[in-house]
C-alpha cells in the first residue's frame, strides 16, 4: 500500500506547520512550561478559525468536510509541535457541543480514568463528568491531569489521533537528534561521526516511519486492529526516540532550554490516554487469531 500525500494533504499539513511555527514556537513553548495549566484561549480560538478542530466535519454543517487523513496529518504537526490542550476531545465534540468547532469553547473527556486540562476546559463529556475527580501531579508541565473514580471507554477515532501525536512527537525527536549530531563536537569532530551515535539516529528513524506507515494506513482504514497497531508503533517511536534523542544530547537534554525532555514526557503521558497498551495487544492477537492464514 503506498501513501503519496495529494499536493491538497501536503498543503494542509505545510499550513499547520506554518501557524503552528508562527504562534507557538520556541519561545510560546518556554512561556507555556513557566505558566503550567493556563490555557491560550487565543490561540485556542486561531486553531477554530483555521479550521482545526472542525476539519472532518461536514461543509452543511460549518466544517470543512475533510476526512481521517487529513485530521492524522494535522494533529501529527500539532505532536511535533508540543502543542498543549485537550485537542482531542474538541476535536472530537465539533458539531457536537456548541462552540467547539470554532475553538470558543474547550472540552475534556474522561477516559481511561483520566481527564486532561479538567480546569482549563468549559466543557466535561463522559459518564458522570468529572464527578470526585482528584488532581495528579503530571509527569509532564504541559499536561495538568486529573484522576476520576470511573472511566470509560475511548474511541478508536482518539486513539488514533493520539497516535498521530506521536508520530510527529517521534518525528521532532529525530530531527532534533541529527540537528545535534551535526553541529556538537567532540574530540575535534562532529559527534554524528561516531558510529554508537549514528546507530541511535538510524533506529530513530526507522521505528519513526514504520509508525508512519501504520498511522496513515489506519487513518485509510479505520479498522480497529489498524489503529491498535498504529498505536502501539507510534507509542514505541515516541517514548523510544525521545530516550535516544536525550542520550545524543546528553545532560543538556534535560535542561528546560531544550524541547528534548518535554517530547518524553508527553509521550508518556499520552500512552496512558488510550488504556493499557496491553489492551490494543489483545485486541489486535485476537483479531490476527480469527483470521487464518
């Protein structure tokens, strides 16, 4: 199965990536982690206007009418770019909860006994809301988390935009890895000159767009056993490349002037969005199983 992108796809995600440099770049990013749980409510309502949350939406009903591809590509720029919020789950509510489309209004889901951005959003969908909801403290600045007493289930369609987010997460953290492999030096030469590290950057790479492959394939598909492997990749690419990306930076990665640690940390908080990952494992061997070769 190949997965040319159409110059229409390779517009939209060249269009996310442009707004996504141009008001939430570097210096927006460092800005965020210093404010944890504030919400940019305008940026929030840019993405609306853009056409974020309301792109699978139909054209009759204000969207923009475009499908689970182009929603993958796009929240795969918005994981590249670390950005914060419950995209998701607005995402999700468009022509559901009023306002959500345009980004006037933020909503969270409880899911998996988890709820994102519970303070920062107007609106709370699930069985029971956020009804004896305890704070956590987040692994990850950009992420506030609370715990409910029940959970519920979460839809493929989440899962697979989680998985999207990883994917451009894992994308970034490659980039970012050769960029410094190029320009660090040691013992009179670039550090990407050493084999040890060009292994790291090569296995990067390759466990990157194999979740590539997956992703997309699932966003074509919509089979559930496609997205649980589209997730199990993306969550692998994501959580491992950010470890390998740090240990080509060294204790520089960690500091809070890199983006470095903060790609690991989301990740992590992201495989936990969709439940046990040994849930999409089972899902998936019982589906391989009930189809004989």
């Amino acid at each position: 199965m190949r997965f040319q992108l159409t110059d229409d796809q390779v517009a939209l995600r060249g269009g996310v990536r442009e707004m996504l440099a141009r008001r939430f770049g570097p210096e927006a990013l460092r800005a965020a982690v210093e404010e944890p749980g504030r919400l940019d409510r305008t940026l929030w309502r840019e993405l609306g206007a853009a056409g974020f949350f309301a792109l699978r939406l139909p054209e009759a009903a204000g969207g923009v009418g475009l499908g689970l591809p182009e929603a993958v590509l796009a929240f795969e720029e918005a994981g590249r770019a670390l950005l914060p919020g419950p995209l998701v789950a607005t995402h999700l509510a468009a022509g559901e909860v009023p306002g959500a489309a345009t980004g006037e209004t933020v909503v969270t889901a409880v899911g998996n006994g988890l709820v994102e951005w519970l303070a920062g959003a107007d609106v709370v969908r699930g069985d029971g809301g956020a009804v004896g909801a305890v704070p956590l403290r987040s692994v990850d600045p950009l992420t506030p988390l609370h715990r409910v007493p029940t959970g519920m289930g979460v839809p493929p369609v989440a899962v697979l935009l989680t998985a999207a987010e990883q994917l451009g997460s894992a994308t970034r953290a490659c980039e970012l890895a050769v960029q410094h492999a190029r320009t660090r030096e040691q013992f009179g030469r670039p550090i990407g000159a050493f084999q040890a590290v060009q292994h790291l950057c090569a296995e990067m790479l390759v466990r990157t767009e194999t979740a590539r492959a997956a992703v997309y394939a699932a966003a074509v598909t919509a089979d559930p056993a496609d997205i649980g492997t589209a997730r199990l990749l993306a969550d692998e690419a994501a959580v491992r490349g950010a470890r390998d990306c740090l240990q080509v930076h060294g204790g520089m990665g960690f500091t809070w002037e890199f983006e470095v640690h903060l790609h690991l940390k989301r990740a992590w908080v992201r495989t936990h969005r969709a439940g046990p990952a040994t849930e999409s494992e089972e899902n998936l061997a019982a589906e391989l199983l009930a189809d004989p070769v």
